[in-house]
C-alpha cells in the first residue's frame, strides 16, 4: 500500500516537472518573439527620427 501511494508520488513530480518545463520554454519563446517585436519597433522610432 506504501509503495502504492509512492508511485503516484513520483509520477505526480515527473509530470510535473515536464509540464514545468513545457511551459517555460513556451513562455521564453512567447518573451523571445516580444523582445523582437519591441526591438524592431525601438529601430524604426530611430530610423524615423533620423529622417526627421
């Protein structure tokens, strides 16, 4: 009965831990992609002040 509760024990942390990990690298991705969007908007507010 001990190991019983045991297993769900360790296979509650395993998916866990996958599910910890799928969802930073979504998140990071997800950053990733904004720290671009904000990036080019960054150089073309550079760009279109040195037109000005």
């Amino acid at each position: 009965m001990v190991e019983f509760f045991w297993l769900i024990g360790v296979l509650l942390f395993l998916t866990g831990m996958a599910l910890g990990v799928v969802l930073g690298l979504q998140s990071q991705s997800k950053r990733r992609v904004d720290g671009d969007v904000i990036e080019s908007v960054l150089s073309e507010k550079k760009k279109f002040r040195r037109r000005v």
